[in-house]
C-alpha cells in the first residue's frame, strides 16, 4: 500500500517514513505545498498523510483539491493545532481521521491502516477471494489455513491485486504503485514480471490456480474466471 506524507519537520517525516516502511507501506515524501500538489495531481495513493501547516500554502487547500478532482485517497490529517475547530473543518472537507502532534507513530500506523481497511476493504480484517484469505493486520496469505511464505513485495502486489480484482491493471500502474518514485529508475518491466511469476507460481502451488491473468498487451487481471 503506497502512502504520501505531506510534512515540512524533516526528523518528523523521515521517523515516519522509516516505521511506516516497517510495517510494509511504501512511502513517498512532500515536504512542501507546491511538491504535494504535483504528487496529488501525478499519483493515487492508498492514503496521504497531510499536514494542515505548510511553509507554502495549507494544507486544506491539497485536501479541498483532492475531493474536487473525485480522488478516492484516504486523508489523515495531523497537525500541532489541537482546536476542535480545527478537526471539525477538516473532517467536513474530507479526512477520514485527524491525530494531533505530538504523537506515537504505533498509532499513527494503526490509524492508516484503519482507513485503508475502511476505504478499501469495507472494514474487514480478512479478505477472501476464492480459496485465498488474507489477513490484513497480520500481512498473511493462506489457503485452507496454510500459509503461503510470501515476501514483502508479493504479498503487496497480492493486496493490490485484491484491491483491484477483476480489473485489467496497466504495468505502469503496478510499478507506479509498488515502487513508487524509483520506478522512474528501471529501464524495463523485467522486475515486475519477475515478482508476478513468482506470486503467480506460489498461489498455484497452493491451490489456488491461474488468478493472475495476463492480458495481452495491457496488462493483468486477478479474477477467478
């Protein structure tokens, strides 16, 4: 799950990119208003942590944007003000929560997968597609009360493909999402047809079959049919 911190403390972004990409998010930094914007404008993410006070504009007006434009990111919003009117606004703009500076980056994870789950996975810890369940807070996969051993970036290509399911998903937006600014670094796709090879052969070892599904000249598709 791809996440975008929009803060300007650099110690503050950089503790939270570091815990968050231990809990297996991919993170991506804005540090200002004018980075933010081209970020939101470019790219979706799975949810962005935005600061309401940035050196070059506020950060309400990147949420006001990102609801205008009908984007489906998640929003968290923390900030050093600890008014309720402050919460009030931007929770009626549109955040799903609001965490108040300072605080423990444990909950702060806690409360970006609560949104991601709310927003993706209609609230649910396990997700089932066929045979496959996945626990989310756990970040497993099994069939049948197996698990299959999956590394970090397949069982994150394996939730993004669930999030997605039976939709046709470009190769640029599989890289785009799970690689986030480094992708502009790979020459090829070879990378990711070697992570969905493995995904692919892992699942059909399980049981599960052929769910991903490529499609010629596009892209993938995770489908049972």
């Amino acid at each position: 799950m791809k996440v975008l911190i929009i803060e300007d403390e650099v110690a503050l972004a950089h503790s939270i990119q570091t815990y968050l990409k231990n809990e297996h998010f991919l993170c991506e930094w804005a540090a200002d208003f004018k980075t933010a914007m081209e970020k939101i404008e470019l790219y979706d993410y799975t949810c962005i942590i935005l600061d309401i006070t940035l050196p070059d504009g506020s950060g309400l007006h990147i949420l006001k944007e990102l609801k205008r434009n009908g984007k489906a990111d998640g929003v968290l919003i923390v900030s050093a003000k600890n008014s309720l009117d402050d919460k009030v606004y931007g929770l009626k703009a549109g955040a799903d929560d609001y965490l108040t500076k300072p605080f423990h980056l444990a909950e702060l994870a806690a409360r970006v997968a609560a949104i991601i789950r709310r927003k993706t996975f209609g609230g649910n810890n396990i997700i089932s597609f066929g045979i496959l369940q996945l626990n989310v807070p756990e970040k497993t996969a099994s069939v049948n009360g197996e698990v299959i051993v999956l590394t970090r970036k397949e069982y994150d290509l394996l939730l993004y493909f669930i999030s997605n399911k039976n939709k046709v998903i470009s190769k640029s937006a599989i890289a785009e999402h799970s690689w986030g600014d480094n992708m502009d670094l790979a020459d090829n796709y070879d990378f990711i047809y070697a992570h969905i090879k493995n995904l692919r052969k892992k699942l059909v070892q399980a049981g599960c079959g052929e769910y991903i599904k490529s499609v010629y000249g596009l892209g993938y598709k995770f489908t049972l049919g």
